[in-house]
C-alpha cells in the first residue's frame, strides 16, 4: 500500500479521514462544516465533516471521504494552504 508523507517528514498509511487544525474557533460551527464541505467536495465524495467543540477541540475539525484517494488528493493540494472564510 502506498504511503503518504506527514508533516513530520515520516511516513503514514493513508486513511480517508483528514485532520484539520488552526481553524478559527470564533466561526459557528454550521458555517465552518459547510464551508470546509465546499472547500474538500473538489477531491471527491465527503461523507462526514466533523467540527471540534469545547475547549480541547476547538479549532480543530476532521473531513472524511468515501474513498480513501480522495483523501490522498486533497491531503497533497490542500496541506499548508491557507484557509480563510
């Protein structure tokens, strides 16, 4: 199975569910689960966006695809890219 390089520089099974962090908390968390759906529906299917809530998950979100490609995709494209409202 093909490895996708982390940010740590090692390597990592892929996985179809994404973890997004250094999101801004002061967003409601409707619009930032439909604004991270539009933003990660261009690498394909997105079953679930999941948006951290409380004080150890806040900024924090997790985006999962129906295929496990998807998720390789948009981890390469998007990973350091900024993401503004």
């Amino acid at each position: 199975m093909a490895k996708v390089a982390s940010s740590d520089g090692g390597d990592v099974l892929p996985h179809r569910t994404l973890y997004i962090r250094n999101l801004d908390d002061r967003v409601q968390k409707t619009v930032q689960k439909r604004n991270l759906y539009l933003l990660f529906t261009e690498f394909g299917k997105v079953e679930k966006v999941l948006v951290g809530t409380g004080q150890k998950l806040r900024g924090q979100a997790w985006v999962t695809f129906a295929e496990t490609t998807s998720a390789i995709e948009a981890l390469r494209r998007r990973q350091g890219s900024p993401y503004f409202l």
